[in-house]
C-alpha cells in the first residue's frame, strides 16, 4: 500500500499542518511516512505545499512527481499540480476552482471546505474540512490517531480549538460522502 498526495495553497490555508497531521497519524498507524514541506518567502499569502507519502515499505524518496491525491486549495495551486495527478488519481479543490479542471481521467471533487468552516465561525479550519474528506476517500488513518497527530503538530496555545477542528474533520466526511452518492 502507498498514498500520495500534494497539499498546496497559499501560506496560512493550513496546508503544511493538513499535511502534517496525516503523516504523523500514518506514523501512529505504523506506515512508514514522508513529509516534504515546501513554501515560499512570505509565510501568510505566498505559496506553500508539501509532498506526503504513506507506504508500507521504506520511503526511498520524498518529493512526489505524480501524487495520486492533489488537495488544491487555490487556483495557482491548481494550474501548478493538477496535470502531474496520475490518472485514475483525484483532486480535491475548493468550490469554484473545478472549471480550471480539464483532465478527464481523474476524479474531481469541488467542495465548499471555505464555506463550511466559515459555519464554524472560524476559516482556519476549512484545512479540517478537506482533511476529513480525504480521509472518507481513504480511510486508512483511524480517528484516535489522527487526533493524537492534531494534538501533536496543533501548538499548544491553540488546543482549545481541538473540538472546532474535529467537528470540522466529521464536516468533510460527511460533504465527501454526499459528493460520492
């Protein structure tokens, strides 16, 4: 078994934690993981994305060249990823980014992550929303380790937040399984 997946944004959309949490629940869960940040100068509204790998074998390299998950929160992120998906692979992207999809041979999900966190009050959890998606695509990663990862890459000073993001992670779910029927 290998996942992949590129996380990519702008900075402060949350997508290195995204990325974050789902290798170290992987590590929890016993996969052997890589986490590959990559982020320009400016750390609030310049680019960001990283590169993540669960596998049951050793991870011999870290960058993904062609990842079978693309979780795309803007539109630059979307042109710069989205034909490196391999086919039969899926992307994920905010609502109103799915015009910008011209591949066929990959499965899209447009999702108002945005949308839903700003329901919560809060749209630094609209990151929550689309990881809780993707983990009803791939239900690999079971709720008590991906918990411990938010507790561990989470800083302290916002644990007070940790019931807001789980809420929001049950929030994707449910919008991927209503995306899915």
């Amino acid at each position: 078994m290998e996942r992949t997946l590129i996380v990519a944004g702008f900075g402060g959309q949350g997508v290195l934690s995204l990325g974050m949490v789902i290798a170290r629940a992987g590590m929890s869960e016993g996969y052997e993981v890589s986490w590959l940040p990559s982020y320009g100068p400016e750390q609030r509204g310049g680019t960001a994305n990283c590169h993540v790998i669960l596998s049951d074998e050793p991870v011999a390299c870290p960058l993904v060249g062609h990842p079978q998950t693309l979780i795309a929160f803007n539109l630059p992120s979307l042109e710069k990823f989205a034909q490196r998906v391999v086919p039969g692979g899926e992307i994920l992207v905010e609502s109103g980014l799915e015009a910008a999809v011209t591949r066929e041979d990959v499965r899209l999900y447009a999702l108002p992550a945005l949308e839903e966190a700003n329901r919560f009050g809060d749209t630094r959890v609209a990151n929550m929303v689309m990881l809780g998606a993707w983990l009803e695509l791939h239900p690999i990663l079971g709720d008590e380790a991906i918990e411990d990862a938010l507790r561990r890459v989470i800083s302290k000073r916002h644990h007070d937040l940790l019931p807001l993001d789980l809420e929001a992670i049950r929030a994707g779910r449910r919008l991927m399984a209503m995306a899915r029927a």
